[in-house]
C-alpha cells in the first residue's frame, strides 16, 4: 500500500541555506566555511543539508557520531566529514574503514587512534568550556606528537553574548597554534563567526546559522529562515463564549470564535510551552493565535480572522527561530532539533 500524504512537513528552503553559509563564509574572511550537520542537521535532513551546502562550495562537514558519518556515505568528491565525539574502542572498525576523520578528545582516543596506526585526524582541545575535548596541558605535553592533525580545534562557551570568555579562549587558542603543529586551525561556530575575524583562523564551524538561528545580533537581517513547519488542518469548529478550549481549559472563549483544529502538537516537537503564546500563519500572512494546550497530536488556534480557511487547507507555524524562542523560552536549538519525523521533510 502507498502511504497517503503526510498531515504535516517541513518545508527546507534551500536558497536561504546556501544564503546563510555564503554569509557565515564571507564573516570569516579568507576563513573556509564548514557546517555543523549533526543530529540530523540539527533536525531538518543532513543528507539533504550537505548535498546543497557542497554545490554552494561547503568542503568541511561535521557530525557527532559515527552512525550519522555512515548514514551520509557515499560523500561526494572532495567532501570531508569530521566526527565530533571521537572514537570509543567499539568505534575502531569502522573508523579505521570510513575514511572519515575522527575528532580525538581525550588522551585515550589520541592513544587509540595512535596504536590503530594514525593517521589523519582532527584534535579538540578544551580552552575553557569544560565539556569535550582536552586539557591544554595534555595537548601540549607531547600527548600529539607525531600526529598528523588536520583541523585543530576548539570551542567557545559564550560566543552569543559579551563574556570575558570570548578572548580568553581566543588568547588561549592562539598560543596553542604557536604549540601544536596542524594543518589547519578552527575555533568559531555560528556565534563565533560573528565576533569577527579574529575568531575566524582558517575554518569556521557553524551550525545554527545555517539553520535560520539568530546567534547574536550581528546576524539580524542577514541570516534567512530556513525551515519552515507547515500542517493541515483537521476540523473547523465554532466555539461557544464562555466554553473551555483543550486540556484543562486554560483558555476559555471570551466570545463565540472560529478555531482550526491542527494536525501537530508536541509529540512533533511542538511543545506545550507555546500553549496560548504561539502563533500560525495564514496563506496570506494573517497570524492565528494557538488557543488554549498545545495536545500530542493536536493543536487548536483561533482562526476568527480567517474566515476562508477550510478543513484541508495548510497553515504554516509561526517558526522564526529568534521570535519562536522568545515566546516559548525554548533555545533556537532546540526549537530545530525536535522537529519529529511524522513531518514530512521536502526542499523548495
Ligand atoms: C555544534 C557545534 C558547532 C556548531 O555550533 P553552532 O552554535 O550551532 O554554530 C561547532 N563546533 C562544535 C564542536 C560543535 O559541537
């Protein structure tokens, strides 16, 4: 049996993509410009992500696990894929056969990697956010030797707001280059990019961006939205004053309205922290408030102002990251990388 059309997609904007990163690239300067495609690019369709970005000339990718390398095989000519968490012992086969560069974290990874034979690899080194990566004093103890490194890098913990951080890691960062021999040096993500060029080095690794993400208020007006959830609408229905409208009735109808029943909720990502906050739009541009609970599978909104609107028709969620993430409190981030899979992912 051919499944019937999906209730809900995301729609991915492919121009706006390729916009993003030809952005990010010239932000770096004579810096090439990566992409950030793990967790699925973050929620929208890696493949389909690094199939695009390679056409506008993206070279350097990086996924966190080795499972999502795999997923992307057979890469193009000239593309190169980094793995961001490095190699456990149960990794070793694979990594060994993927042709795809591990990025070694921890003295037992750059032992593994070294007694597996070497070879090319990239190397995080943690220059203040305390999370992966490794010491400074292990990555200039001679831990490194003999490696041949290709990106060295590092990651900055406060690049979207103005911390101290910032040029400490970047004071840090640069005299590990004078240290550690690599053919290359990258310190940036999306917010990164956006503190200049001085971040930059010889490769930035943004992600968010790429996305729609606003990291930082540079970016406002040249980072387009990029994803864009559409669903369809199951009923129309009238709601009487004063009646209760979903779960628990957190909103009760201050006159007679026109509510849209919607095929999502937050079992789609949607999360109930837009209950009574989040808005949809109309084909025509007109903003519909959602109206009481966000259900699992549901979402109702007032489409008193929208009065054409009929059962089948599509409605657009109102998903500019930077606004979404105002009114929900949720990170841009996470906005993104819950996207479930019951939307139907399609390029226009
Ligand atoms: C996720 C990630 C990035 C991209 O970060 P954004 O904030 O999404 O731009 C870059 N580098 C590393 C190591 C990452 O884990």
């Amino acid at each position: 049996m051919t499944l019937p059309p999906s209730p809900l997609r995301l729609r991915l904007d492919a121009q706006a993509l390729q916009s993003n990163w030809r952005w990010l690239r010239q932000q770096g300067g004579t810096a090439a410009c990566g992409a950030a495609i793990k967790a699925g690019g973050y929620g929208t369709d890696a493949a389909g992500v690094l199939g695009r970005l390679a056409k506008a000339g993206c070279r350097d990718f990086f996924v966190a696990t080795w499972a999502e390398a795999l997923a992307l095989f057979p890469l193009g000519d000239g593309i190169t894929l980094s793995v961001l968490h490095g190699v456990r012992e149960e990794d070793m086969s694979v990594a060994r056969q993927a042709g795809v560069r591990p990025v070694l974290n921890s003295p037992a990874q750059v032992r593994r990697w070294k007694e597996s034979g070497g070879g090319p690899c990239d190397v995080m080194v943690d220059t203040g956010i305390n999370r992966l990566g490794l010491d400074m004093e292990d990555a200039v103890s001679g831990l490194l030797d003999e490696l041949p490194i290709v990106t060295l890098m590092s990651h900055l913990s406060c690049a979207d707001e103005e911390h101290p951080l910032n040029a400490l890691q970047l004071e840090r960062f640069s005299d590990l280059r004078g240290q550690i021999a690599a053919d290359r040096y990258s310190l940036a993500n999306s917010a990164g990019v956006c503190l200049g060029h001085k971040y930059a080095f010889n490769l930035t690794r943004p992600g968010i961006a790429l996305y729609g993400g606003i990291p930082r208020a540079e970016a406002r007006g040249h980072i387009r939205q990029f994803a864009f959830p559409e669903v369809q609408i199951l009923q129309r229905k009238t709601i009487r004053a004063g009646e209760g409208v979903g779960y628990n009735a957190t909103c009760v109808a201050s006159r007679d309205l026109e509510a849209a029943i919607l095929n999502v909720g937050y079992a789609d990502g949607y999360l109930r922290a837009f209950s009574n906050r989040g808005h949809v739009l109309a084909p025509d541009g007109v903003a519909l408030p959602v109206i009481g609970r966000v259900s699992m599978d549901l979402l109702i909104v007032d489409a008193s102002a929208a009065p054409a609107l009929a059962e089948g028709d599509w409605l657009g969620l109102d998903y500019r990251l930077e606004e979404a993430s105002a009114v929900s409190k949720l990170s841009q981030y996470e906005l993104l990388t819950g996207l479930g899979p019951r939307f139907a992912r399609f390029w226009a």
